[in-house]
C-alpha cells in the first residue's frame, strides 16, 4: 500500500543544509502496525511528515526517492492532489495533545470542520458522526464535551480527540507521531490500547513513531530502527527483541528498564549523542558511539543486508562476530 | 547588532544627517534666515533646490537648519525618556511593594493618548524647546516604563537572580549587573522608537503653534507657515515634510532592524528570509 | 471571570483618581498666577480677585483639588472662561463629530488593515512581506498633519470632489456626513493601518508554526481556511488590544486632523480653547478624552476575557 523508495531530505536551516532522512526504503502492507524508533534527531519525524508532505515548505526539500501511496508519487502530487490525500487517506496525530488543538474553537467544531472537510454533508450529520466518533475513541458523553473547550479536557482526553479527528474519514494509514510521549504512563497504555481497538474496528495500516521501544513492543508487527536518517535495522518485533545482531538496537535494548533485571544490574546508557545531521558523513554513523567499533568501521558506510527472512541490519559484524562481542563485553562487566 | 546591513545603513544615514545640519552653516550655499522679498514662494530651481518660501528664504537652507532642532529634541527626549522610563521600570519590577502606587501612577499617565498629555503640559508650562523636552519625556516614559517592568518581573523569576539574591548580593548589583544587560533589547528598541515618535510629535505641536517659538526652524514651523500657500507652492509643504517622513522612517527602520537583530526569536523569522533568497537563487 | 471583572473595575479607581491629580495640576503647573495667565499681566486687580475667586485659586491646594473633584464627579466641570457656558455642556456638543471621525477612521483601518495581514501571511515566503514590512514602517513614519496636506492638495484642489473643510451631523444627511468626513478619516486611518496589519501579521506568524495549525493541515483543509479562520482566530486576541493602542493613536490624531480640516470636534476645541488660555475647557477635554480612552481600554481588557475561553471559563 505504501512504499518508500530511496528517499532522502534535506532541510534548509539558518545553520546550514540538514541532511534528515538519507536514503530510506521500506513497504507497509494495508493493516499492518510497523513502529518506527531512533532517538530524537534521527529523522523519524521528518520521515514521517514527508510521508504527507507536512514537513514546511520550501525549505524542505525532497531531493531523491519516491514516496508511492496506492501507486502514486505523493512527491509528485499537485498541491492540491496531497490537500485531498490528507485526512482522508492518510491521517495524522501528533506529539503534543496540549498544543495540537486549537484553543479558541470548541471540541465539537473543530471535529466537525474536520469531518466536513473530506465529506460533503450537513452540520448536522457531521455532528452526528462527531458524537459516533468521540464514542469509538472512548469519551464519555459526548455531546456535552463537544461544547467544551481544549482547555477543560486532559492530555489524555485531548489525544483521543485528536484520533477521534484522525478517524473521520477513515483513512487507510494513521501515522502516529510519538502519541504517548507528552502522556502520563498509566495514559500511554489507554492510548496504545485505543489506537490497537481502532486498528481492528476500523482496519488501518498504523505507524506509531518512538523513541520508546516500550512503545511499540506489544503494538507492531514490523519495525524499522532510524540512525541518522537511515535505517539501520529492519525485521519482525521478534527479529528487533530477540534477534538483533546491531549494535545500535543492542544499545537501546540495554538502555530499556525491565522487569526482570536484578538489583545489581544497572541500566545502561549509550555514550555520546547522535551524529550533527549537519556535516559530511564518512564511514558508519554509529561509529564514535559503538561499544564494538573497529577501524573499518570509520571507513565502511554498511548498507542494509538481509540477515533471516524480512529481518535486515546495516553493520559490518556478522552474527557471529556479533554475539562474541557481546559475550567479550559482558564477561568484562 | 551591526550585522545587518539595514542598521547599518540607517545608522549611517541618521550620522551624516546629523553632521550635515550641525556643520550647514559651512558648506549652504545660502543663508537659511536671509529674507528677500523679490524672490518670494519661489519654485525649486538649480539655485533654490527647494525653491523659496513667503519671506524668500531658501527652503533647503531652512530644511536643513531645521533638523537640528528636530533631531536634538528627539534625542533628548528619547534619552531622558529611557532614563526615566527604565529606572520606573526597574525599580517597580523589583520591588514589588513600590509596584503597586508607581504602576497606577504609570497606569493613570498611560490613560492620556501621548499626544494629549505632552499638550495639556505644554500647554501648561507654555512652549519653548526645555517644556517640550519636559512635555514628551512625561508623555513616552510611561510606555517604556511598562516594558521594563515586564521585562523585569519576567526575569526576577529565573533561578541566577534567586542565587544572588540568597548569596547576598547587594539590590543595586543585582538591579544593574544582572538584569538590566538582560533587558537592555527592548529598551534600545523602544528607545528608537520613542526618538522616532518624539520627532513626530515636535513637529505635530509646531504645527499646531503650541510647540516651538515660531521664529525658530523647525521642520513643523516650516509646515505651520506653508500650510495657508499650500494650493500655490506646494514646494514649500512638500520637502520639510519629507525630511520628516525620511528621518522619522530611517529611526523605524533601525528600531525595527534592531529588534530582529537582537532578538533570537524575531531572528529566525529574519533568517527564513534570507534563507528563502538562497533556495532561489540556488534554483534558478 | 466575575472575580477578574470585578478586579478590573476597582483597579480603575486609583488610576481614575491619578487621572483627575493630573488634569488637575494643569492650571497650577502654570508658572506665576493662573488668573495673570488667563486674563492678561495688565488686568485690573479687582478682576484678578474676581477671577481668583471664580477657580477657588485663594484657597490652599488641597482643599481646591477636592473642590474640584467633587464638583468633577457631580458632572460639573466648570464654566468656560472665553464664552462662560458650562465646559461640561460644550465639550458634549463637540463629542459628535469626533466620535465620527474616529469611527469612520477605525472601520477604514480595520477594513483594509485585516485583509492585508491575512494577505501577507498567505504570501509569507514571498516578496510581498519585506515589501509589506517597509511599506507598514513607511506608514508610521509620516505625520498626519503633513499627509493631511498633502490630501488636500491632491483630491481637494486639484480634483475638488470633495471638501476640505466642515462637518454635517449624520442625523441631517447621512451622504454630506460621510462626504465630509471621508478626507479627514483617510488621513486618521493611514497611520492606523500601519500600526494594526503589521501587529496582526507578527501575531498570526507565531501561530502559523503552532502545532495546531498542523493538526488542521494534517487534515487537508485549505491553506488560505487555515489562514482566515484558525490562525486569525488566535491572533485576534492578542490583536484586540491593539485597538487600545489604535484608539490613542486615533485621540491624538484627531486633534490635529479635527483642527485641519475644521471639523468642529473636541480636539478642535482643545486647540482652541489652549490658543484661548482656557483653561477650565482645557481641562475639561483632557478629562473627557482620558476618560474615553480609558473606557474603550477597560471594555477590551473586558472583551479579551471573552474572547479567550481559557479565561472566560477561568
């Protein structure tokens, strides 16, 4: 359904040209839950906006690949070609709950104005299906909140109104910017579970964009693992939790809290931060910040290679080399 | 600040203003208060570049001898009125027991359209140079005192003010070493701009003969004596008032060039700007 | 909201009783005898007497300052020394043309003012804003009374289709009213526009970015509805009390476009009455525009509270 060939960004700021996304390629089936996770500044929401062409122009800049929605080249979209794309196929939902609504307009409007801005019909159906809508997203009476002003719901509530907004024309793919970051942890999980119910009522192909891999590990069934504006690993939640032989992946694995650790266990963090998308690139991006880097390593740019099915991995290691070097490094501690 | 190649412009060209009026009498090539009756409301020609005015006054002359009284009281007042202004300021954001009787003061200062209040004194004290100095410090000081205070209470809140303050740092140090250098971009802005309004509002109360004696040139002088001859010589209305409009313009210019200068926020706007430039030039 | 608008109600009081010290002190920072002032140094002492008596001036300070507040807050400002009527009932026959003026210019401003910014938000990343920004800076550079010349010159002598001077009530003909005062308000606007579109332009510039104006792009509405209804709608708040600012600009300018282009109004008057040395309508004016001035200011202090719901359900 989605397909994303070789793209790459670049964003012109007052400090320069900044290289966000590098050369990324992936494919999203309909229906299916693909988690996207880096750090922040690993272009993840900028790949992420590309995808309906949200990122501020004219100073972003599509310079190579292809974004194909349903066989057409949403790079290549009239303007107002990707205004009728969005909302209706594509959706969106943001970080920040508290600041994506609009302050001076009442709940009820501001989901009708989205309702009636894909779908010809009156006021009053529109606020029919708003009240249908708040419903599905799991807001209690309805018709009295939709009188009621951004201010007076919580972060929580808001999130739901803005998936609520999401649904209104039933799009084919709900991308999900970090939805639970600016939550309350016990409200993450009434989001996650939401945007899952939603998923199986409403059957949408869903990216759920984190820097959390919590997040994402009872929800997709792929994931992609953003360094630098590339990817750096791809394959199943299975591949991702039991299976990575990247060290990239391995390192923020290590940096989850966990049930299961012992008291004497301490979590791990990964040194450094992420590459300045700003400068020339030579080598590895994970270099300077690899617990297993070698010299080739400050030379080699890895490109992704299929290590199992659907299951690929930008690094030099081989599994094995992997697995020694994590056995190498654990013995020391 | 002087990054900007527009301040640097208007700075520039606020400079040889000023030395032009301050050396005219050296390099005019007539005399700015020689009267001559034959050559009355003269058009500009190649020896009266403004042509002449009803007493046969060369109006270049005039307009030039003029500045100085304008840019001298704009900048008197602009000073003064920072002065004041910033010390008001200060002094209320800090201490929030003053606050109170000097911002209903400010409050109560602030309920006359500036204008109003620099002629009810004026009208009061009676016009010469010194009560139209006195008149529209009193008029714009209120609005920078406003600033500063809001400046001020918004940086008494963060922590390195609470430091010195907990490590015993005397109130004047405090109030001059670490918030000021702080606050100082709204108030050059505004300084800037009262200097502008200041020269405005000169020449709005020449103008309406409560201002300056009308014996001296002033640019609103000139315009009070051109406005009965405006159908027959409209030279004479025309180029004092653009002297106005140039001057009081490249103040704007500059005040709004340093707020984007020294603003971080305004300055992201500015450099999107610039941004824009190259992205087309990189285009074409 | 109750609570805050009745905060601000008493919080006009000290500033009201500021307002009134200064008017106040208008006839006494005068330098020497005000009667001197008013009648003339060679005037007959029994005159001066007279006159003294008539303003309480032989009465110490204090006691004159709450004489006269308290004839202030019974309505009773004073007679005029030039014609002797009561200032209160003068300056009331002088509020029409000015209140004129002033809304025929602020309905101008807003006019041409909002569509401009709205335009030139559309246009952000085009020449339109630089050119937007000179032209508003521009605008506020030129004096009133000079443009106002230049008008006159312009469409009044050259092509004289409509007046110079004069005023006709808007109850006697509402076409001569507005064929009168169209000059006079063009002048006043200009300065406005200049003021408002640019406030409203760097007010809807800090929401364009705002993620809600994402959220709503997100959803593919129409960049120019994006514009005109969600980001106006937040910028209009901060926007509101920028017409406070407008209405002082407005005040101001109309004593010198009232005096200009003789349109009996209180600025006129004031002028006047200054020329006069009357000081009791001095006064009076003063008192009368501050107090407007600070009214409009107070009723959108009161609007804003409305307009914004995350106060007005505070």
């Amino acid at each position: 359904m989605l397909e994303v060939k070789g793209l790459k960004v670049r964003i012109h700021s007052d400090k320069g040209v900044v290289k966000a996304v590098n050369g990324v390629s992936f494919t999203i089936k309909a229906g299916q839950t693909v988690g996207i996770v880096g750090e922040s500044g690993s272009g993840k929401s900028v790949l992420a906006q590309s995808l309906m062409r949200l990122n501020p122009e004219p100073t972003t800049v599509y310079t190579e690949g292809e974004i194909l929605f349903q066989d057409r080249n949403i790079l290549a979209l009239t303007d107002k070609e990707v205004r009728q794309l969005r909302g209706s196929d594509i959706a969106m939902i943001f970080q920040d709950p508290m600041s994506s609504l609009n302050p001076v307009f009442k709940i009820g409007d501001q989901l009708i104005d989205a309702i009636r801005a894909k779908q010809k019909m009156s006021r009053k159906t529109a606020k029919q299906k708003a009240t249908e809508l708040l419903k599905d997203v799991g807001i209690s009476d309805p018709d009295r909140r939709m009188g009621e002003y951004p201010h007076q719901f919580s972060g929580g509530m808001r999130q739901r109104v803005l998936i609520a907004m999401a649904l209104a024309s039933k799009p084919k793919l709900l991308i999900a910017d970090e939805p639970t970051t600016a939550l309350d942890v016990t409200i993450q999980a009434q989001i996650l579970q939401l945007l899952k119910n939603i998923q199986n009522k409403y059957g949408m192909a869903i990216i759920i964009i984190t820097h959390d891999l919590g997040v994402v590990a009872n929800m997709a069934d792929n994931i992609l693992v953003m360094y630098s504006g590339r990817i750096v690993e791809e394959g199943s939640t299975e591949d991702i939790f039991y299976r990575t032989t990247m060290p990239y992946t391995w390192s923020l694995l290590r940096a989850l809290p966990r049930l299961d650790a012992n008291d004497q266990e301490q979590l791990v963090t990964i040194k450094g931060n992420p590459p300045n998308l700003l400068g020339e690139m030579k080598g590895c991006s994970f270099y300077q910040r690899c617990p297993f880097a070698t010299e080739q390593c400050a030379l080699s740019d890895p490109v992704l290679r299929e290590i199992g099915k659907d299951h690929r991995v930008a690094c030099i290691l081989s599994e094995s080399e992997f697995i020694d070097q994590v056995n190498q490094l654990q013995s020391i501690q | 600040m002087f990054k900007k190649k527009r301040n640097v412009v208007s700075i520039s060209v606020l400079c040889m203003i000023t030395i032009a009026t301050l050396t005219a009498s050296f390099w005019l090539p007539h005399s700015p208060s020689y009267i001559d009756p034959d050559f009355r409301l003269l058009e500009p020609s190649a020896t009266y570049w403004f042509g002449t005015d009803d007493f046969g006054r060369d109006i270049f002359a005039r307009t030039v001898v003029a500045a100085k009284v304008s840019l001298f009281v704009g900048i008197v007042v602009a000073v003064a009125s920072t002065l004041l202004g910033t010390l008001i300021g200060l002094l209320s954001g800090y201490y929030r027991k003053a606050d109170f009787l000097m911002m209903r003061v400010i409050d109560g200062m602030l309920a006359f359209p500036s204008l109003l209040l620099a002629l009810a004194l004026v009208a009061a004290l009676g016009g010469s140079i010194v009560n139209i100095i006195v008149a529209l410090t009193f008029a714009f000081s209120p609005v920078m005192a406003r600033i500063v205070r809001s400046a001020v209470l918004q940086i008494n809140n963060v922590q390195y003010i609470d430091a010195a303050k907990i490590t015993g740092t005397s109130d004047i140090i405090i109030l001059f070493r670490y918030i000021l250098p702080n606050i100082i971009t709204p108030i050059i802005v505004q300084g800037t701009f009262i200097f502008a309004k200041a020269i405005l509002a000169e020449a709005a109360l020449s103008f309406l003969g409560v201002g300056v004696d009308p014996t001296i040139p002033t640019w609103g002088n000139m315009l009070q004596e051109a406005q009965i001859y405006i159908s027959i010589a409209p030279w004479f209305s025309i180029f004092p008032g653009l002297a106005i409009v140039f001057t009081v313009f490249l103040l704007n210019i500059l005040g709004d060039g340093l707020r984007d200068a020294l603003d971080p926020h305004a300055k992201k706007v500015k450099s999107r700007k610039s941004l824009l430039k190259k992205l087309k030039l990189a285009k074409s | 909201m109750l609570k805050y608008t009745v905060n601000r109600l008493l919080s006009t009081i000290p500033v009201m009783i500021i307002v009134s010290i200064i008017v106040f002190m208008i006839v006494h920072l005068t330098p020497g005898n005000p009667a001197y002032l008013i009648l003339g140094e060679d005037s007959s002492e029994e005159s001066i007497a007279q006159l003294e008596k008539q303003l309480g001036l032989d009465q110490p300070i204090v006691v004159q300052f709450f004489d006269w507040f308290k004839n202030v807050i019974t309505g009773d400002l004073g007679q005029s020394i030039y014609s002797s009527e009561p200032v209160l009932q003068i300056i009331l026959d002088r509020l029409g043309p000015t209140f004129s003026l002033m809304m025929l210019s602020m309905t101008l401003a807003l006019a041409i003012a909002i569509p401009a910014a709205i335009f030139v938000v559309w246009k952000r990343n085009t020449i339109v804003d630089p050119l937007f920004i000179f032209t508003s800076l521009l605008g506020v550079s030129i004096p009133e009374f000079w443009f106002a010349m230049l008008l006159v010159l312009g469409v009044a002598v050259a092509i004289p289709i409509f007046p110079v001077a004069g005023y006709v009530p808007i109850v006697e003909s509402v076409n001569l009213w507005f064929y009168h005062l169209i000059l006079p308000a063009i002048v006043l606007a200009t300065v406005e526009i200049g003021l408002i579109a640019r406030m409203l332009r760097d007010s809807m510039l800090d929401n364009v970015h705002q993620d809600y104006t994402k959220t709503v792009r997100a959803q593919g509405i129409k960049e120019s509805m994006i514009l005109m209804k969600y980001v106006f709608a937040n910028a209009l708040i901060p926007t509101t009390t920028v017409v406070g600012t407008m209405v002082a600009g407005l005040l101001g300018g109309a004593i010198i476009v009232e005096t200009m282009f003789t349109i009996p109004g209180i600025g006129q008057l004031l002028i006047d009455s200054i020329h006069r040395r009357d000081y009791p309508v001095i006064q009076g004016v003063v008192l009368i525009i501050a107090g407007i001035y600070f009214l409009i200011n107070l009723l959108i202090d009161l609007l804003y509270t409305f307009l914004d719901p995350r106060i007005r359900y505070d």
